[in-house]
C-alpha cells in the first residue's frame, strides 16, 4: 500500500508550474501531480473556491501557528495517517495525538438538526448490504436540476436508497417542493427520503451496502469505522483530499466526478453495490474497520494517546 | 490524580458548526469521563447547549466571540469570516476568562481551542494557561495547510512574469 509516499520532504515542495494561479481552471493543471507528494493532484490541494490565493496562505499560516499551545490533538486514526502525522509532528515541533475515531471512545449526541429514526424501520425491511445511503453532509447546496438527475440515476440503478435531502439543500427551495411530483412518486417507490438521518446507526446497519458521501471528515471516519465503502463526491478543501485517500491510498472508495448525470449516478451505485470491484473495496473496509476498533480499544494507539493527554493536563 | 483536583477544568471552543461541534463534545464527554468538568464557551448562533445531551456540563455564552450570522459567512466567504470571528472575539474570551478565574478560581487546567479558533492563543498566553489545538479535520489536510503557509501568491505572480 502507497501508504507512506503520499507526505514525503514537504518543505522542497517548489511550484515550479508557472500556471499555478490560474491554473484551477485549466484541466490539464488540474490533473498535474504536485511534486514530491504522490498521489496529490493540484486539484487536491485544500484551495478550490475559497477566494484569494494570498490570503488563503495567510490563514494558513494562522491556523498553523501553534502559539503557547503545548500539543495538537486529532481525531483522526494513527494506522490511517501515520505518514501525515510524523510529517506534522516534525512541522509543527510539538506532540501530535490521534485519538480517533473519537465516536467510538464516546457516544455524545450533539446534532443541531433533528434526525429522523423512522429510516431505520424502513432498512429494516431492506435486504442486507443492498441499500446505498446518500448524504452530502450538513452544508452542501444541490441545484434542483442535479438532484433530478440523481433522483432518476438512483431509481434505474435498481437498488433501494436512503437519501437525506436537508431542509435547504436545494437552492431556492425549502425542502423539496421544487421537484416535481412524478420524481417524488418515482423515489419513493424505490428510496427513502428523510431531512436529517441518524448517520452512525444507518452505517452500522445490516442492510446499508455503500455511502454515497461528500467525504466530510467525520463522514469518513463513521464510513470506515462500520466497514461501509463510499462513492465520493467531495465539494471543496479537504474534503478532496479525504476523497482521494479513500480513492487511491486505502482504497475503499472512488470518485464521481464532472456534472451529475443519470447514467453516471447508475454506474456509480452498480460498481460499488453490485459490482466485484465494489466488494473489494468492502473488504478492504472491513479490515481497516478492524484496525481502527483496536485502536480505541485498551493498549491500542488512539487509547493511548487519550492517557498522554489526560497526564498531559 | 492530585494534580487534577488542584486543576480539572478543561475550556473548549469549538467552532459552532455540525461538523466542528460534534467531535468536540466528544472529546469534550472523553475528558470529562477522566475527571475533568468541562467548560463550553459558544456563541449566540449554533448553540450546543441548546442539544440538552451533556448533564454537567458549564455552557458560557460570550456575546461576540463566534456570534457572526451564516449570513455573514455568506456575504464574507469561509476565509474571510474566519479572518472576522477570530478577530472580533479575541477580546471577549480574554474577557471571559478573565470573569471565570475571578469567579471559579485559577482552577483552569487547559483550554482547548478548535484550529480555526486561533483567537484562543491571545488568552492562553495572557493568563499563562496551557492550551491544546484540536483538529476535526484529517492530519494530511493539516500537513497540506504547513505546504500552503509557506507559499506566497505574490511570489507565484512574480515567477510569472519571469518566465
């Protein structure tokens, strides 16, 4: 596994690409790989659509700045990244803890928005691994023209959805009263739609086979912690970056890019549910499942970490 | 174990968004499960106290720090806004902390400060109490922002011109 190429002597990174302010809108720019951090692409880097390159940087700089701080805890797993997290510990000179998944160690419900349990009843009646969940996270905004496409990709890939449309999500719209009603007729013959869904539980569940997933950070992890594999879908910043660790690092994962289309979305949900390579790929999750559980569990990297820190404090 | 009875109150500053929130109340209920009582300083927006779910738990509201409107973030960008809460709240956590050391005592054992929250560095270095930076997000976004810091755009431009 290309674990350990991926963060290799960062600080001779040079950006001798000349292109490289404009070069987020030229494709083949996009494509170039960095130098000295394979696999990363330009597009991967943590940049897309946040504004000014010059004061990006200056955040960045910000953000690093580790002031008075005495230590840097993570919650991110150390069998996962232990490449990125010896490169930090040596960037940043002080410890690096990687105490995760940290909702493992604890169960702390601290959602903002309601979650619906009613989907749980409706897996219920699901045949195992044969359910793809969507959920684009807690701020991605679709255009109804997208969500239509996705509605129809969904409904001819033939296997059952659980799809979580938040309040918002669609521009212009409060929920989805923008779609029309022979979409919604169509969906639910064969999908469920809820505002706000108990993520960890619907992972955990028997019947949910993949997550299609804007691969927020948190996302990742609860993916990963419940052996589930994803079809990405990621947005902006990091969330590429996690894509692409899923994609071509631990290999649990590939990416839907360009404009969603209906025959796209179907391939998608056939390669990761009903394909070989989709069951590969759960395999693969399967194992880091288990790694990551030990982890937490006593003696295990993630625990002892949270011992340092408490003696620490 | 004496240590922490002298000192067992740890300050978190989350950022009040999903994401950033629900992994810090986990780490929030971890530490709390080892001892420690645990302080949640939010702002008027987003608010984790509101959830009901941490008995226990001391919620401080400040009235500035962290208190811009999604609205804002909208019309400002995430880089801006960000750039906006930490300058606007630096004064009113020093603030805060100043009240709660008056009021509880030095009893602070550590403040813990979401990444984004920098503003939290000012107080920690002020009133000399230890700080710990946490992060939501993965460590290889972390390792791409220490490539990113070193860059400057002005440098790109100028390389530029010159080839």
């Amino acid at each position: 596994m290309p674990k350990t190429s991926l963060i290799t002597y960062l600080e001779t990174i040079r950006f001798t690409n000349t292109s490289f302010c404009f070069g987020f809108l030229d494709p083949e720019v996009q494509e170039t790989l960095v130098e000295n951090l394979h696999p990363l692409r330009y597009k991967d880097l943590p940049t897309s659509g946040v504004g000014p390159l010059d004061r990006l940087f200056e955040l960045c700089r910000e953000i690093v700045n580790k002031r008075t701080a005495s230590a840097v805890i993570i919650n991110t797993v150390r069998c996962l990244e232990s490449s990125s997290l010896k490169r930090l510990q040596h960037e940043l000179g002080i410890p690096v803890y990687a105490l995760g998944p940290l909702h493992i160690t604890v169960s702390a419900a601290s959602s903002l928005l309601e979650e619906d349990r009613s989907c749980v009843e409706w897996l219920n009646k699901q045949k195992p691994r044969s359910v793809v969940y969507i959920s684009l996270g807690s701020v991605v905004q679709m255009e109804t023209k997208e969500v239509l496409e996705m509605a129809r990709g969904l409904f001819n890939s033939n296997q059952p959805f659980l799809w979580v449309i938040r309040p918002g999500s669609i521009a212009g719209s409060e929920w989805i009263e923008s779609l029309p009603e022979e979409v919604i007729k169509m969906v639910s013959e064969r999908g469920y739609i809820v505002k706000w869904a108990p993520q960890i539980e619907v992972l955990g569940h028997p019947a949910v086979g993949g997550f299609w997933s804007h691969c927020g950070w948190n996302s990742t992890l609860e993916s990963i912690v419940e052996g589930v594999p994803m079809i990405c879908r990621p947005f902006h910043g990091e969330q590429k970056l996690n894509a692409l660790c899923l994609e071509s690092i631990w290999r649990i994962g590939f990416q839907v890019q360009g404009k969603v289309e209906r025959g796209g979305v179907e391939r998608a949900v056939k390669r990761l549910i009903v394909d070989e390579e989709g069951a590969d790929m759960r395999e693969r999750a399967l194992v880091l499942k288990e790694n990551l559980k030990a982890s937490v569990r006593n003696g295990g990297s993630s625990y002892n970490a949270l011992e340092e820190i408490v003696n620490l404090m | 174990m004496e240590k922490m009875e002298e000192k067992k109150r740890i300050v978190l500053v989350p950022v009040p968004a999903q994401r950033h929130v629900t992994p810090m109340m986990q780490l929030g209920t971890a530490l709390n499960m080892k001892g420690f009582s645990i302080t949640v300083v939010e702002g008027q927006f987003n608010k984790v106290s509101s959830s009901q779910n941490f008995p226990g738990f001391q919620f401080v509201t400040i009235p500035d720090t962290e208190s811009l409107p999604e609205s804002v973030l909208e019309r400002l960008g995430p880089v801006e806004f960000l750039f906006e809460i930490n300058k606007t709240s630096e004064a009113s956590f020093k603030d805060c902390i100043r009240q709660s050391l008056l009021q509880q005592g030095n009893d602070i054992a550590c403040i813990i400060y979401d990444e984004y929250m920098y503003f939290c560095g000012a107080a920690a270095k002020e009133f000399n109490l230890p700080s710990v930076i946490f992060s939501t997000q993965s460590a290889t976004n972390q390792v791409s922002r220490c490539v990113l810091r070193k860059l400057s755009a002005e440098k790109f431009l100028v390389d530029m011109e010159g080839a």
